[in-house]
C-alpha cells in the first residue's frame, strides 16, 4: 500500500513536535537534568507544609489572635495522657504502672513538667476509674519522629487491667502513617489499562514514564512554589493523584493518535506532528480547562487553599509541556516500532484515513449510540433521574475537619478520645474558648460565664482569668455535644447570635478554640463554594465556546457536569457521612465531609469532565463538518472517542481509588468522590446523555451567535484524530 499524502503540519505546534522528534536526544537529556536539577533543589529547599487553616476575620480568629497577643505564655502544644483502669487508679499494680507510664513522659526531653492524676483531684474520675493528664511539649515545632516514642511509651504500657491513650494534634499527626507506596499502586493499575488497551509493552511505557517524569518535576516545583504560597500537607499527595492521571490521559490520547497516523500510512516525523497538532492541541485546551478550574479555588479567599491552586496547576502545567514536548522525543525514539512486545492477539492492520465504521460492522460504541438516539428522551430521562437520585444525599451534606474520634479505633489518640469522653463527657475534646478585651480597672467576666453556664448544651464552665497585663480575659465551656456532632455546631452559632450579644457587661466577647475555628471554616467554604461553582463554570464555558464554536454545547457540558458532580457528592455524603459500606472502604465511622474535600473536588472534576468533552465534542464537531448530519457525527464520533476515553476513565479512577488505602481520611474521601465522578462522567453521561441531548438538539447544536450554519466539507479536509481549528 503506498503511504497516503499528508500535509505538513503547519504553526508553533506542529514545529515544535517536529523539533523534538528531530532533536529527541537534546530534549530527553534536557528533560532529564531539568528534573534532577530543580529535584534536587526542590525536595532539598522546599517549603514546609502549612496546615493551619485559622485565620482572616472570623470570630475564632480574633478570638486566637488575642490570646496569642495576651496570653503568650500558654502558647505550646500539649498531649493528654487518657488513663482507664478496670480495678481503679488506686489499684496498687495499677498505680505503680500508671505512675511509671507519667514517669518515662516527664523525663523526656520534648516534655514540661508533668502534673500527675493523683496530685490533682479534678483530673480523676468520681468513681477513680478513669484519668487524665496535660503533657506540655516543649518544643512547638516537634516534629512526628520525636513525638513518636512518646506514642510508643504509652502503647506498650497498656494492658494487664490498665488501657492508656495519648491524644492530641501532634500526637495524632505522628500516630499517622506515610501515604506509603499508594501512588506506585495507581501506577500498575495504569500499566495493565494500557497495554490492554494498546496491546503493546512500548506503548503501554511511554505515557507512564512521561508522566513519571512531570510529577517528579512539577512536586519539586510545587514545593518551590510553597515559600511564597504555602500549602497544607495534603497537597503533595493529592497533586500527585491529579498528575498521574492527566499525565498519563494526555499521553494516552496523543499516542493513539500517533498509532492511527502510522496505521495510514504516514511516516513516524509526520505521524508525531499530526499527533501534536490534533490530539495535543485538543489536550492543551483541556489542560488549560483543568488549569483555570483549579486557579477558581483562589475565589475562597482561603490562603492555604490558594496555595492548593497554585501546586496543583503546577502539577498540570508541567504534564501539559511534558505531553508535547517529552512524548514527541520519546515518540522518535519509539518511530515504528511503538507496536513493538504486543500481545499476540493484535495485529497491525493497516486502514486508509476516511476509513471508519462502516454500516455492515459496527462496533459496540456506535450501536449503543444507536440504541440512544432512536428514543433519545427517554434515554435522557432516565439518564437525569439516575444523577438526580445519586445527588440528592448532598443536600444534607456537613463539613468539618478530622479530630481524633474518625481514626482508626487501633490508634492511641482514638483510645485517648474514647476514654476522656466516657470519663469527663464527649465535650471535653471540643472545648469553646471565650477571649475578650477589657478594662485593666474591671476584667470581671463573670456575668458572661453565668450566662454560657447556663446555655442549654453547656456541661460547664470554667472561671475566668485576667491576663498578666490585665488586658485581656478567658474562659473556656465545655459542650454536652462532641466534636463532629451537629448540636455542638448548633450550640456555637446560638451562643453567638443570642448568648453573647445579651449577656450582661458590654464587653465584646469572642468565641474561639479549635472547635469554634473548624466550624468557622465550614460556615465560610459553604458562603464562597457557589461563588467558585458559578467562577469555574463561566470561565469553562468561554474556553469551550472557543473551541466548539457552539453555545449549546458548552451550556450541555456545564450542566452535565454539574450533574455528575453532584451524583459523586451524593455518594460522598451517603458513603463518609451516613457510612453506607464506610467501613468496607475504609472509613472507620460515619463522619462529616472533610471541609476542604467539596471544594477541591469541583474544579478538579470539572476541569477532567472537560477533557472528556474536548475530545469528544471536537471528534463530533469534526464529523458534522465532514457529513452535515447530526445523527451520524454523534455516532462516529462516540465510536471513534469510546475505547480511548474509557482507557482514560479507567485510569483515572484506578489512580483516585488508590487513595482509599492511603491514611488520611480527607484523601480518601476526596479520592472516593472523585473515582465515583470519572465513573459517572464515562458512562452515563458520555454514553447516554451526550448522545441523547445532542440528537434532541439537532442543528440547535451548533447555534453560535452571529454566524451561519457551518457547512460540510470534504472528507479530505477533514483530520481524523481530532483536530481543533479555532
């Protein structure tokens, strides 16, 4: 067969892919040092995490700031030793093991002096079973590795009639395991979707190992990025998740287009460029979609979730230059031979370029197609009322951050969280922190604490105390309620509109603590989250518009995407907060969403929705423009798109499903919601409502204000792949 005639790939990409594939030793070694390089620098001088998400203008906020600025001495972290024994603490075997136990954390060098339970009636139980302890740290910036022998002096001590627990943040954080190898899961998962798809070891390595490439670089880069925008320690993990996944999709769709161009006929320079010019093409308009939804996290207003923009469209950038520019040399070294260790059931079958599914054979794709748009309403009903069911748990949806009573029932601050709540009330591991400013001559508090004392949900209160300046005073309360649980949210915000502004001495009190701080975070991720919904959406749509040429389409895709988002926030919310199957993926309890977890999910999930849709909508647009006919576009062109975006959707759901074996509770729901999301978004939208919506449309398709109908051109003129013209 003589090789079919290809035009010469015309413009900056098709002469950039040409450059690489030419220069592909150049651009391998420069990719190769540039990662090392900036690694190196990265992973060695990298900001720390930033994990504090108090701040800005909240009552809690204020509250902090003026016990940090009154009360500076009381700054510090602290640990609380829970003590249960069975035959009481006075229990002469008991005793001697307890005071041991306080003995070995006083004497170490990250601890303050240690007031034991039997100096002090208030921290023991009425009937001397249960008890407690402050253990000051020293140091606040102690690190997981010193806090953990502590973690391990008290463990090993349980037992023989006597359980303890060591509670608190840092205990907690070092009590966490690393992510551990989860990403290298995800990585496998990937490979085995590839070579089935493709069938072919070499091409199966090239997308992974672009990928690869781009997270090492665009994580050393995030890491860079962290001292001017400082972000919280999950970044790196759920960056990495965002990475391989379009990493390996963008690499995915440009390589089959690479495979399709060799298959008619063209030569391996010219395959790369066409390659570049149509599939890349289409991934930088989706990359810069995913890129622009997560830049729509800065409308929070949040600074650490700036700082989450920010590292993740990092990760994105790097992947997107990675996809033409390290693939194309990679794809020169591969030439014809990408085909190369295939499974012996795929054949190399050469087809002319206006080949296509022919009438007499087609393929499943486009026979579902079929099956859809002979009764397209009612597909589209059915369709909906799935997504609509699916999303209707998110209306009872609560957020709140992870506190020591949602990990897992093996971990010691779990065990502390369980043995303070049976023996001093759920409340006291949610304490309200109450700070004031007042008047050197009259600090008296008192009338304010009579009146929280008597709120309905406050167990007690304690006195108040002046500052050393004599400026300032604080009390704290303790809630009937615990940490996660919807009346002590309800309790925070009556005693704020009612209690306070009414209580007797006209000092403005503030209501703060850790407890009053995550619902304050809450509150305002709930106030700003439709504002960033509807910022994404628009600046979407106005790149979509761009690329289709259709206001329909883009208004199809926005609220198709809004369906599926919503249906995996259903799940969420029946799965983490409701604890349907919890525990069988790995959620401990039922517990609130994860505050940062729907706001991260949204643009995400919108931004990879889009990718889909590109790739879809331009094969779709493509086959209009050949054939002028609605029906047959749609058609082929989800028979064209069906096994490279199924590739692609299983990948990204092996990658984010990973995540459920991963510690961190946040991840893991973020990683399940947005699993479920791709999930959704690759069958029942791609397969049902894309096909059923568009062929109710019609022509309306492709309404654009102020131009014509387009018209069909000619087969010749029309690229096979994908091909974006704008």
């Amino acid at each position: 067969m003589m090789p079919t005639e290809t035009p010469r790939a015309d413009g900056a990409l098709g002469t950039l892919a040409r450059f690489c594939h030419r220069r592909r030793r150049l651009v391998l070694l420069t990719w190769i040092v540039g990662v090392v390089a900036v690694a190196f620098v990265g992973f060695g001088y990298g900001a720390a995490p930033d994990n504090d998400f108090s701040g800005g203008n909240s009552d809690s906020a204020k509250a902090q700031a003026l016990i940090e600025k009154h009360f500076p001495e009381e700054q510090g972290d602290t640990l609380t030793l829970a003590i249960k024994a069975e035959k009481g603490v006075d229990d002469p075997a008991a005793r001697q093991k307890i005071e041991k136990v306080i003995d070995d954390l006083a004497a170490s060098p990250m601890t303050g002096p240690v007031i034991s339970p039997y100096q002090d009636k208030n921290l023991v139980t009425k009937d001397r079973r249960i008890a407690r302890t402050t253990i000051p740290l020293t140091d606040k910036d102690a690190t997981k590795t010193e806090i953990k022998p502590l973690v391990a002096t008290v463990k090993e001590a349980s037992g023989d009639g006597v359980t303890l627990g060591l509670g608190g943040t840092k205990a907690e954080q070092a009590e966490t395991p690393q992510q551990g190898p989860v990403e290298s899961v995800g990585v496998l998962a990937a490979a085995v979707i590839l070579f089935i798809a493709f069938g072919s070891l070499v091409a199966m390595g090239l997308p992974i190992v672009t990928a690869l490439l781009a997270i090492l670089g665009g994580i050393a880069l995030m890491k860079l990025a962290g001292h001017v925008v400082p972000a919280p320690d999950f970044t790196v993990i759920l960056a990495a998740m965002i990475g391989l996944g379009v990493g390996i999709d963008y690499a995915l769709f440009i390589v089959t287009r690479y495979k399709d161009s060799l298959q008619e006929g063209d030569e391996p320079e010219s395959a790369t460029a066409k390659a570049i010019v149509t599939a890349g093409r289409a991934m930088l308009f989706a990359g810069t979609t995913v890129v622009i939804a997560l830049l729509g996290l800065i409308v929070m207003g949040q600074r650490l979730m700036t700082g989450v923009a920010v590292a993740t469209s990092v990760i994105v950038l790097v992947t997107m230059i990675a996809a033409v520019t390290l693939l194309p040399a990679f794809l020169g070294f591969a030439g014809p031979r990408i085909n190369s260790l295939r499974l012996p059931r795929r054949r190399f079958r050469p087809r002319g370029p206006s080949s296509g599914p022919s009438r007499e054979r087609r393929g499943p794709a486009e026979r579902w197609a079929g099956v859809v748009q002979r009764r397209p309403l009612v597909a589209a009903i059915l369709a909906s009322s799935v997504l609509l069911v699916l999303a209707a748990p998110v209306l009872a949806m609560r957020l709140s951050l992870p506190d020591a009573s949602v990990q897992p029932h093996d971990r010691s601050s779990y065990i502390s969280h369980e043995i303070v709540s049976e023996g001093f009330g759920p409340g006291f591991g949610a304490p309200l922190i109450f700070a004031a400013e007042v008047d050197p001559q009259n600090a008296d508090l008192r009338p304010v604490v009579q009146a929280v004392g008597k709120t309905q949900g406050i167990a007690y209160v304690t006195q108040p105390r002046a500052s050393k300046d004599g400026k300032a005073a604080t009390f704290m309360a303790f809630p009937t309620t615990g940490y996660q649980d919807e009346a002590t949210v309800n309790l925070v915000h009556r005693l704020r509109d009612d209690v306070l502004p009414e209580a007797p001495g006209g000092q403005r009190v503030y209501l703060g603590g850790p407890n009053a701080a995550t619902i304050d975070i809450a509150d305002e991720v709930g106030s700003r989250l439709p504002l960033m919904i509807a910022v994404v959406i628009a600046m979407s749509m106005v790149l979509l518009i761009a690329l289709v040429r259709s206001v329909t389409i883009a208004l199809q895709a926005a609220l198709m995407n809004l369906l599926s988002i919503g249906a995996a926030y259903g799940v969420i919310v029946a799965v983490v907060q409701w604890g349907w199957f919890g525990p069988a993926l790995g959620f401990p309890t039922s517990m609130p969403i994860t505050t940062w977890v729907p706001m991260m999910m949204f643009p995400v999930l919108f931004g990879l929705s889009m990718d889909y849709e590109v790739f879809l909508i331009s094969r779709i647009r493509e086959e209009y423009e050949r054939t002028g006919d609605t029906r047959m576009a749609v058609t082929r062109g989800l028979a064209r798109t069906a096994k490279v975006i199924t590739a692609a959707a299983a990948i990204m759901i092996a990658v984010f499903t990973t995540s459920l074996v991963g510690p961190d509770i946040g991840v893991k729901q973020g990683g399940l919601g947005m699993a479920v999301a791709v999930l959704i978004d690759a069958t029942v939208v791609r397969m049902i409502l894309v096909p059923a919506v568009m062929e109710l449309c019609g022509k309306a398709n492709w309404w654009m204000p102020g131009r014509r109908a387009p018209k069909a051109i000619s087969a010749s003129q029309a690229e096979v792949g994908g091909e974006v013209r704008v």
